[in-house]
C-alpha cells in the first residue's frame, strides 16, 4: 500500500518573521559598538538585556536597536548622532511603544495561524465526510484515497465550492453547445 506524501507547513517561523520584519545587519554598513555606560544603564533601567547600538557607517549616526536574533537580526529603535542621546521621556516613550507593537504583531500572527488550521481543519471533516459518502456508494478504494489524502480535494473555505460552481457552470455552458468533428 503506498502512502500519502506529508503536507507540512510551518504555521510559525521567528526566524523568518525577524528577518521580514527587522533589521539584518551587513558588516559593510553596520559596526556593532561596545557596550557603552548609556546601553548598560538603558539594559538595566528598561530590563531588556537584548539593547545596543551599532554606528552605521553610510550616515554617521549612532542607531540604537534591540536584538530579534542575537548577532543577526534587530529592530531599530532609533538613530541619532554621536554626540546626541535621546532623552529619558523619549526612549520611555519609545521603548514601551515597541513592546506593545511587537505584542500586537505576535497576537496577529497566532490569529492568521490559528485562522490557517481552522481551514485545514475543516477540509479535512470535509474530506472525512466525502470518504463516508464514497463508503455508502460502495467506492471503498476512493474513500480510502481521499481519507488518506491521496486524491486531490479543496474544503469550502480553500477554495473548493467556488472551484464547483465554476465546473458546474462550465459543464452548463458546454451542454448548450453543439460539438461536431470534421
């Protein structure tokens, strides 16, 4: 008996959703600096031990940010020259706004992946339901295929209903023709 291929799809990916939504460094254009007495102090205060700063050598600002992904990925928070640190009202201003937007993207990102196995979920009553019918007709081996997975199929929601109609209308358009040969 041959089995079904796997259907796998990674509902979540940090590391791709960091490189989409930050910063990736490039060490021709970004140096990470040391940890200076500003991002110790900012570490401590905001207890975030993921902030630093890098210079970014195209403009000369300082840009301080906060790491997605150690060493690869971050979210810039905001740049300023050497010499010019941000106020306190600022980066409490700043700092606490990233969290909760960073907070929001991940709530919508569990509702868009929550919302994708919903639908999967559902075509696959949907297939099991088409199984049992196949079953009741005596079509053993094509209730096997399609509760396996074997046969193609689309739930309502992936497009499936929407794809019969247009069969249906096509089949409907056909009937109406008269189709001759040579």
């Amino acid at each position: 008996m041959e089995t079904a291929p796997l259907d796998i799809e990674i509902i979540y990916d940090p590391v791709a959703e960091a490189h989409h939504e930050g910063l990736v460094l490039d060490a021709t254009r970004h140096r990470v600096m040391p940890d200076s007495e500003f991002v110790l102090w900012l570490r401590r205060h905001y207890k975030r031990p993921t902030l630093f700063e890098y210079h970014h050598l195209e403009t000369d600002n300082i840009v301080l940010c906060d790491w997605l992904i150690r060493g690869k990925v971050a979210q810039e928070l905001e740049a300023y020259p050497h010499d010019e640190r941000p106020s306190r009202g600022f980066l409490d201003a700043r700092i606490i706004l990233c969290d909760k937007g960073a907070e929001g993207i991940r709530r919508k990102m569990r509702r868009a992946a929550e919302e994708r196995q919903a639908i999967r979920d559902e075509a696959m009553a949907e297939r099991q339901n088409s199984a049992k019918h196949l079953r009741f007709k005596g079509l053993h081996a094509e209730a096997n295929a399609m509760a396996s997975g074997q046969s193609s199929f689309l739930g309502t929601r992936e497009g499936g209903e929407s794809l019969a109609m247009a069969k249906e209308e096509l089949a409907n358009l056909a009937r109406s023709r008269i189709i001759t040969s040579g």
